[in-house]
C-alpha cells in the first residue's frame, strides 16, 4: 500500500479525465489538489506520502473547508474590478 508511483492514473473528478499521481500532488504548483485524499486513499498510503512532502502547517490548508463557489467567483469579480483600468 505504500507504492508511490507517480505515474499511476486515475479518473479526475474535477476535470472528467485521466490524470497521473503526480499531477495530483502538484496540482496547485506548491500544492497537491485539495481532494487527494478522497481519490487516493484507496489506493496508497496517501498520508504517509504527503507528510513526507509537505509540513503540518501545509497539510493543514488541505483540510480547511472549501470556499463556496459563488463566494469565490464574486471574490474574483470584485478583484478584476479593483484592478481594472477605468476608460
């Protein structure tokens, strides 16, 4: 259970495709996808990989409740405002 391939696949539920391991545990650049968990743990020791790789505090934001959707696209409308450029 505690083969970590990188290359092993499985079905992404947030992109509707195969992706590898290892896009997974980099999915947000300096972090793994916030549901790695709940795609992996099946499969490998999912949390003895990730404490390897990253520390407590990192791990910590994987496990903080997800912004609600429409909250994050008003958060990202209100962004784009603030650094629009006025015509």
């Amino acid at each position: 259970m505690t083969d970590f391939k990188e290359n092993k696949e499985l079905y992404c539920r947030r992109l509707g495709h195969k992706v590898p391991f290892s896009y997974c545990a980099a999915e947000g650049i300096t972090m793994p996808c916030r549901i790695i968990y709940q795609c992996w743990a099946d499969r490998m020791s999912i949390n003895e990989y990730l404490e390897t790789k990253f520390t407590p505090e990192q791990l910590s934001k994987l496990h903080a409740p997800a912004q609600p959707k429409i909250a994050s696209i008003v958060e990202l409308i209100s962004r784009a405002r603030n650094t629009a450029d006025p015509a």
